[in-house]
C-alpha cells in the first residue's frame, strides 16, 4: 500500500471552466496553460486515464485516452525537494507528457510559486514543445488517486525499479 496521504494542491481558481472532468472521473491535474487562453486536463475513471487540451469551455481540440493498466504514470519517487508525477500519451509518431508538481521547501500552503505544471510534446524522446501551466491556475492532486486506480486495475508498482508490473495471481 502506498504510504502518501491524497492531496490537492488547488492554487488560485475556483472556476469549473478549466477543471473538465467528467461527474465520474477524478482529476488528476488541471491547469489553464500561461500565456494563452488553453486548459490542460488530466482525468481519470476506473479503466481510463483522460488527456484533454483545448479552450476553455469548448470541446477539447485534442483528447487522447489510454487504458488504466496501459497508462505510463510514474509516481513521485518519494526523494527531492518538489513532489512531482506525470503521466504519458501516445499518439502515433508522438507522446504528450503531462507533469505536475509542487515545491515542498516553499512556505505556506498556497504559494503561487509552489506549484508547477505542463505537458512535453516528445517525437522520438525528443522534447518538440513544452507549454507550462500558469502556477496560480494549477489544480494537482497527488497521492492515492491515480496510483490507487493503477494497482485497482492490477497493477503493482516496483519502486526500486520505478516500474508498474501486472500483480501476481492476475
């Protein structure tokens, strides 16, 4: 079992405009992108983690889902000063990850510089693009969620190899 406490990490926005996730999924990061008037939302159910990029209260101009036990979640190794994880997703020559994380030397609950968000637009492992979350428009939860529903759907994480595996007697 995973000895983290589930945390939220809400910092600065109280709108539903860029949370969308579904009544019946959970989130696990959110984030209106800096700069531009773009969301970034990662969700997830019981069998499927969620990627949806687009404008704000308009349908996603890009959703990608993947399977729960496909899901390439890496959770935070439990050493450093920022708690972070990300979760990735392929589409064709390219995969988007997600990241997110907060900064755990930072005083206070709510410092807007504490948090720390995005996606990678890798080709090859290449890193093509990258857009950063705006930090006081960051929604991240860490902890049981998403790890909870890896090891739900069968999976097991190695943490000296930093690896999911398919739990034995599957």
């Amino acid at each position: 079992m995973r000895a983290l406490c589930a945390l939220s990490v809400m910092i600065g926005w109280a709108g539903a405009a860029y949370a969308g996730c579904l009544s019946d999924e959970q989130t696990f990061m959110a984030c209106k992108i800096a700069d531009s008037g773009k969301s970034l939302r990662v969700c997830f159910d019981d069998d499927t983690v969620h990627y949806r990029f687009g404008a704000a209260d308009q349908p996603p101009e890009l959703a990608l889902s993947v399977a729960m036990v496909e899901a390439v979640y890496q959770p935070w190794p439990g050493i450093g000063r920022a708690i972070w994880e990300s979760v990735a997703f392929p589409n064709a020559d390219y995969t988007y990850e997600v990241f997110a994380g907060f900064d755990r030397m930072v005083e206070g609950d709510e410092d807007e510089s504490a948090g720390f968000g995005g996606v990678h637009v890798m080709r090859n492992d290449q890193i093509v693009a990258e857009l950063r979350c705006a930090p006081e428009l960051l929604d991240f939860t860490w902890g049981e969620g998403l790890f909870a529903a890896k090891e739900a759907a069968g999976m097991t994480f190695d943490r000296e190899s930093q690896t999911w595996g398919v739990r034995s007697g599957e």
